[in-house]
C-alpha cells in the first residue's frame, strides 16, 4: 500500500492526464484551424465571439492567481503532468542505474551505480521513454484533429488526412518529450515553468504550505530522512515562501513513518495561513477568505459569465453546401440566364414589367432544371406572383 499522500497524489496525476488525452478525444473540446472555431460538445465558438474568447483569455490569467493565493503548489504536486513524468522517469532511472543514478542536466553529472552500467539496461530505460513519448506526442493533436484523422497520420494510412509536414511535427513533438522526460525533467520546472514563475509572484505563506513543529524540535532525530525523501531536494524544516515546494506531502509521510515508530505524531504537517495547528480547518479558511484577493476573484467570476454568455449568444453556424451541389447550382445558374438574357435585359433598361418577366422566367428555368428541388414550391409561387406583377404592370402602361 503506498504510504500516506502518495497514493492519493498518483489517482489525481493519472486522472489529470487521462483527462487531457480523453476531452479532445472524445469531442468535448477540440480546435478548427481550417473555420478558426472551437468545438465545444459539438457546439461551434467562432473565434470571432468577443464574449467567448475575452472570457476564456480571462480565466486562463486569474486562475492560476488564485491558486497561488489559496491552495499554493498543489497543481505543481498534484497535477501536472510535468511532475508526473519526472517522478516516473526518476523511479525508472533508480531502478534500472542505480538508487543514486542521476542522468539530468541539473544534476551534478553522470551517475550510474557501476554494477547496473550495462547497456541492456540502458536500452530498457530508453525503450520506455520513448514508448512513453510516442504515446504522449499524440495528444496535442487531439485538439486539432478527429480521433480518425490522427490515427491515419501515425499508421501512415494511404488515406491519410493530414500532411506529410503534420507527420514530422509528431515524431518532432516525441524527440522533444523524450529528450524532456529523459534528461530535462525538473529543469523545465525551475527554468521554463510559466505557472512557477507566477508562482514565485504571487503565492503568500496564507496559501496551503508545509510547516514545521518547531516547538518538538527536540523529537526531531535529524536524520534528514524528510529532506532525502524530498522531491524538490529541500530542506523541508526550513521551507520559505520563494523556494520549489510542490505541496506533494513526501516529507509529511516521510516523518510519519518515522515518528509512527516511537508511537509518536510527524513533525510536518501541511498548514493555512500561520495561526498554527489548533485551529480548525473552517478557521484557516476563513482565515485565508479574510486576506483573499477579491479584485482578482472579481475578474475570475466575470470571465466565466462572459465564457457561457459567449457559448449561449453564439449564432449556429450555416450549412455547409457540398462543393458538388455548389457546381450544379452555378451550372444552373448560368442556363437560366442564358435562357431569360431577354428579359434580363429589358430589366436592365428600366422596365418594371421586364423585371417581373425575368423573375418568372429565371423561377420557372429553375423547376425544369431541378423538379425535385425542395425549392420547387417557392418557385411556383415565384412564378405566379411574377407573371400577375407583370400582367398589372402592362395593364398600367397601356
């Protein structure tokens, strides 16, 4: 059974990522390029809706504040995929090179237990990332492409929908996942993290954060068994607000366990606000409510309004013709006209009557080319009241 968090943590990231891969394909929510649009449940935004696209723009900047603001570092340690794969990918790396293998580039160089250096377990190692890889290249095309259409792309189907440049920019994307998952994995965290970056702005000690019991200091058996246990390789007793915690409770489970020994409670414990560990978890919520950015809330609540105002206000889109119903209407167009150019002209000329005549000869052209057309009664009806138009007119004339 896996201790304490770590159980909890894994169902959230595997759920998260299940949950990128499976909203794109299964049509909840997907990119046109070719009508700039979104599709949302089969709903068409064009990307021309102000409401929809302000809204949306809107939540994707105030979001990510107001975690910062409340709930600190969980998405890092809870949910990003990012985190997930490296932690994974660090487990394999154990596992395969040594307990102390270290291969990334923010580490401090090659280290790989001589006893595991063998190039079979190299290839092992580098046959799963890359399996990894090919499997996560996919889903940033599920949001531009139908379930069908990428599978063409990655089975090189003769009936292939997509582009030979689409298929490079896939084994593109899975040189870059690999290489990311291989050596890079907590770099991109420290150094290329948009999300850390407004992390580091904003995230105050009100935000959900680990603390140390300083007050049993003398039970602590300073063995850093917290601090190995790290994932960020912090000291975990001495966590400040600008430093790379994730909120991921390793540390917490870590002293648990070892606490639980001595028939004693861990030391860590995640904490809100700083009123300490008597008060309740409505107390520290409250707490937090007290200090909340409600400016920012504000602006929150009215991109999600514009969002569903923009998704309720959006005209359906029209009909698409199929491009051989176009060709036959144009051919027909061009018949007609030939057929009515007298009365066409006569119209042209400024006579009323000659108008009438030509909307009666182009209506009536129109039932002998398509009979069937769910168009033939309005036709009828156009030949009629135009023959009776020109028949009023030529009597006023006369």
């Amino acid at each position: 059974m896996l201790p304490g968090f770590r159980w909890k943590r894994r169902v959230t990231q595997i759920g998260m990522l299940l949950l990128l891969g499976t909203i794109p394909a299964l049509g909840l929510f997907r990119i046109d390029l070719v009508t700039a649009s979104f599709y949302i449940l089969d709903h068409q935004i064009w990307w021309s809706n102000f409401f929809f696209v302000f809204g949306l723009a809107v939540i994707f900047a105030t979001a990510p504040i107001l975690t910062y603001m409340t709930i600190g570092s969980v998405w890092c340690g809870w949910a990003c995929p990012q985190n997930l794969l490296s932690e994974w990918a660090n487990f394999l790396t154990y596992k395969l090179l040594g307990k102390r293998a270290d291969v990334s580039v923010d580490g401090e160089g090659m280290n790989v237990a001589a006893t595991k250096n063998k190039i079979v377990n190299w290839l092992l190692l580098g046959a799963m990332f890359m399996g990894a890889a090919l499997v996560l290249a996919l889903i940033p095309f599920f949001f531009f492409y139908t379930p069908g259409e990428v599978w063409s792309m990655v089975s090189f189907s003769s009936g292939a929908k997509l582009s030979k440049f689409m298929q490079r920019l896939y084994f593109f994307a899975v040189f870059l996942i690999f290489i990311d998952i291989a050596v890079v994995r907590y770099f991109m965290c420290d150094y290329a993290c948009l999300y850390r970056i407004g992390q580091r702005m904003f995230k105050t000690r009100d935000a959900l954060h680990v603390t140390y019991d300083a007050s049993r200091s003398s039970s602590c058996a300073k063995c850093n068994y917290c601090a190995t246990t790290c994932i960020t390789s912090i000291q975990p007793t001495k966590i400040e607000t600008y430093d790379s915690c994730i909120d991921c409770g390793e540390c917490i489970d870590a002293c648990n366990r070892l606490q639980a020994k001595s028939g004693l409670s861990g030391l860590l414990r995640f904490e809100v606000g700083e009123k300490g560990s008597d008060t309740t978890w409505l107390e520290k919520l409250s707490e937090v409510a007290s200090r909340f950015n409600w400016l920012v809330g504000g602006f929150f609540l009215l991109g999600c309004v514009m969002l569903v105002w923009g998704i309720m206000t959006q005209q359906p889109p029209l009909v698409q013709i199929p491009l051989a119903e176009q060709q036959r209407m144009q051919q027909t167009g061009r018949v007609c006209n030939l057929q009515c150019a007298q009365q066409q002209q006569s119209c042209k000329n400024g006579s009323l009557e000659g108008c009438s005549r030509a909307a009666a000869c182009k209506c009536e052209c129109f039932l002998q080319q398509d009979p069937e057309s769910p168009s033939s009664k309005e036709w009828r009806q156009c030949v009629q009241s135009s023959n009776a138009s020109a028949e009023i007119l030529k009597l006023k004339n006369q």
